[in-house]
C-alpha cells in the first residue's frame, strides 16, 4: 500500500512541476504572425542618389531591411517589398513589415530602428561648415552603446573618437554662443528649453545646403519646416561629457508619439527617462549601416493572423483529446497498469 501512495505522490509530483516550468514558458513565448495578430508597418523606397546603383530593383531591399531586424534582434517579423512593376526596372517600391507586437511603445521602437539612415553630423549654433564635424571624425567607429547608471537604469553613451575632438567642438560652440566659461549648466539632451547657453547638435542626413538651426528651433511657421525639425536627434552640453570614458552620456530620450507620420520620437521639447527597449532601439539605429534607399514612413495598421489566434488552442485541444484517445485504448488493453504507463 505504502508503494502504491509512493507511486501516486511521485505521478503528481512530476504533473504538477511539469505544469509549473511550463506556464511561464507558454506565457512569455514569442509567438510568430501565424498565430498571433500584430501590426504592419509601411514605408516607400527610393533609390538614394549616392548608392552607386542605377535603379532600387538592383537593390536587396529585403536583404537591407531584414539586416537591420536582425541585427537589433527583432524576431517574428515578415518583410515584403511590393513593386509597382514586376516586368521593369523602378526607383521606388513599397516596403510592408508585419509583426506581432502592438503596442504603441514597440512600434515606435521598431519604427526607430527601421528609420534610422543617413549619415551622422555635429554642429554648433550656426550649423555652418566650418564650424561643424562629420559623424566619422567625431564619433568612434562603435557609435553607440547601452550603459547603466548607479541604480541600474538604462541610458545611451555616444562614443568619442578622442578627447582632442570633444575640445575642438566644443570650443566652437563656446566661441558660436558666446560664452567664455565652461557651460556647466544642467542639461536635458533633448530639451530645447535647456538652460545651457552652449551646446553642441547631433543631426542625422544633414544638409548643409537647406537645413538650418532656424528651421528647427523658430517659433515663426514660415521658418520652421518639421522635416528638419526631426533630423535632430539630440542636443548637449558639457554636462553630458565624460572625460573618463569618452563618452556623451544621454539621460533623457525624446518622447515618443506615433500619431502621424513623423519620427515617432520627435517629442517638440518633452523628454523621459529610457527604458530598456527604447534605449536599445537607439542604440542600434545609431550603429547600423545605410541603407542604399531612402525609406517615407506611409502608416501603421494592425495585422491578423494569418492562420487565425485561436490556432494555438486548437492545437491544445487535439493534443488533450489524442491523449485521451491513447489512455483510453491502453486501458481497455492492459487495464489500470496501461493508463500508468
């Protein structure tokens, strides 16, 4: 008798830890969009002018894209590129991205990702030539990199190739504002209403031959063109420098918004603490290579699954039913001793 209890202490011992390691596995699986419903996002592609390619369709736009996705470690997500016509060579295509996640923060992180070409520039004030530095010169090849503060909290750390090149800027922003200290003042990366009276501009696709501080900054609505606005990426002070790492050190990221079509961390001002996920996804927009096309964000919508959200139950349900199937014809073979088995 006392083996018999053994036995049926054992048997639900073993279901019960079983059901227990399972659960947060079933709870946090990545499920892919066959069976869970997710978003889309579209773009539209155009060939850049300096890609050294005649049209897009010479392009691997796929290739391109899927290589930003991996490389920040997006999973589960489809890439299908749409062209206006299969027969012919183009210059533009229609770029749909299909993933599960849907919330309006995992969008915007994607989005970050996915939209995150051109090439980096550094400017004072003026944002003249001559008192400006290319990304190359001033940043290390590594541009961007996840640290953590005293408490453990995420935040971004821009990579200085020296300490000459941190000098050298930011003596020309001093010299830009007019200001003659060091500019010590606090500063919120992002926040335009930083009292800081020196800083120094981190721009991506940059043109020196439109684009102007004005544009982005004025308060009068025939100066200030948002297409600008969103090439700026952050804006910092002496306060952000580390001398010892060399390194820019962002504490606040723009808030997000995913309302319209412009850059969904364009927060006009408004700034917030990182957290994991956006800071990643910075970080992995500022290191990866660009792309051969220039991408126009078109929306977002949300996808169904293609082999339906309740497929997993079902699977689940034939499971049970095939295992009673089985208990059942083991009973009536070896009795009680076959359902055990």
């Amino acid at each position: 008798m006392r083996r018999i209890w053994a036995f049926f202490t054992l048997l639900f011992s073993v279901v019960l830890a079983v059901g227990l390691i399972g659960q947060p596995v079933l709870e946090s699986a990545d499920v892919s969009n066959e069976f869970s419903s997710g978003s889309v996002i579209q773009y539209g592609a155009e060939l850049r002018e300096d890609s050294g390619e005649v049209r897009l369709s010479d392009v691997d736009v796929s290739g391109e894209v899927n290589e930003r996705l991996d490389t920040a470690g997006i999973r589960g997500a489809d890439v299908q590129v749409i062209w206006p016509d299969a027969e012919e060579a183009t210059d533009d295509a229609t770029i749909r991205i299909s993933f599960p996640s849907q919330s309006e923060d995992e969008v915007a992180s994607l989005r970050r990702i996915l939209e995150g070409s051109g090439d980096l520039t550094v400017t004072t004030k003026s944002a003249t030539k001559e008192t400006s530095m290319v990304g190359t010169d001033f940043f290390d090849q590594t541009v961007a990199s996840v640290e953590y503060d005293e408490s453990n909290a995420p935040y971004d750390a821009l990579h200085v190739k020296s300490a000459d090149v941190w000098n050298t800027m930011w003596d020309r922003a001093k010299a830009d504002s007019g200001s003659s200290d060091s500019d010590s003042s606090s500063s919120s990366d992002s926040d335009s209403s930083s009292s800081s009276t020196s800083k120094l501009y981190i721009w991506r696709g940059f043109d020196f031959d439109t684009d102007t501080y004005d544009k982005a900054f004025s308060d009068d609505k025939n100066v200030y063109d948002a297409t600008v606005a969103d090439k700026l990426l952050f804006q910092v002070s002496d306060s952000n420098w580390d001398a010892d790492s060399l390194t820019i050190k962002l504490s606040k990221d723009s808030t997000w918004d995913v309302t319209d079509s412009r850059v969904p961390w364009n927060g006009k001002g408004d700034s917030k603490s990182w957290d994991i996920t956006s800071a990643r996804a910075m970080v992995s927009s500022l290191n990866a290579s660009n792309y051969d096309f220039d991408l126009t964000y078109q929306f977002t919508s949300t996808a169904v699954a293609t082999l339906g959200a309740d497929v997993l139950t079902y699977l689940w349900v034939g499971f049970l039913v095939a295992f009673l199937v089985l208990a059942l014809g083991l009973s009536l073979k070896f009795g009680v001793a076959g359902v055990l088995a």
